[in-house]
C-alpha cells in the first residue's frame, strides 16, 4: 500500500489496484473526477506489483515490470509524452522496465541493473539531468560527479 497526502492506493493479492480518497484530475484512475471514502477498482485489467502516490498522481509497475501513471500530468509527471491528465492508467513512453517507482511532482523509476531515470518537474533539478527543463518522457540520471 501506498499514502499520499490526499489520496492511497493498494494492490489485492491477486495484483488488481484500488485507490481511495481525493480524486482531482482522476488519480485515482477509475475512470472519474469523483473522491471516494472507500477503495475503488483502477479501470484497467493490468495487474500490479506495486503502486505509488504522487502530488496529484499514482504510477504502478505491472507484473511485467512496465510503467504505467494517471492523475495529473500538469508537469508531465505521467511519462505519456503529454501535459494531458488522464483518468485511468497510461504507459509510460519507454521501453525501460522498472525494478520501483518513486514519486512527488515528478516522477522516478529504478531498473533492475540500478539506473535511475525521472521525468516531469524539473524547476530546480529534481530530474538529475543537469538541466531544469521540464521532461514528459524518461531521461536518465547523470552519474554522479567524481
């Protein structure tokens, strides 16, 4: 399970995810703008391992490791490629898998070899790719410094 500040989300055992609480911009992901007080059903049949709470979106890794996020994508934090906020999962534009997703007003991914890749917000460097540009598609982590 996963708490945001204004919404969770959880995976069933049988990897099925439910989401619950304040649903602006449709973080949530059931299809709709409306809050709910208990879980609701994410309108997808993908399964998920795991999810995640952003600001105002929620990212998941399916069983087959790939990315998918909804919600708001003011900063393109969803990874579609759009500013367009989306109201049920939408695969992140990448062919990268993902071992885990972290997430604020921008989004992290980790790959099983351990690269770091984000997108979304990135008015002070929070992607690590030595830019502030902001980025609607993966880019990867600059290596650290020697």
């Amino acid at each position: 399970m996963n708490v945001g500040s204004l919404h969770a989300c959880g995976v069933t055992t049988d990897q099925v995810a439910y989401c619950w609480g304040f649903n602006e911009a449709g973080r949530l992901g059931d299809g709709t703008t409306t809050s709910r007080s208990t879980p609701v059903k994410v309108a997808t049949e993908l399964r998920f391992t795991e999810l995640g709470t952003g600001a105002a979106h929620t990212c998941g890794l399916t069983t087959e490791s790939v990315a998918y996020c909804w919600g708001s994508n003011l900063s393109g934090e969803l990874g579609d490629g759009t500013t367009t906020n989306h109201l049920t999962p939408v695969k992140v534009d990448t062919e990268v898998r993902f071992a885990e997703l972290s997430m604020s007003a921008h989004t992290c991914g980790l790959t099983p070899e351990s690269f770091a890749y984000c997108w979304g917000r990135n008015d002070t460097g929070q992607l690590g790719d030595g830019t502030t540009t902001e980025r609607h598609t993966p880019v990867a982590v600059a290596p650290p410094a020697p």
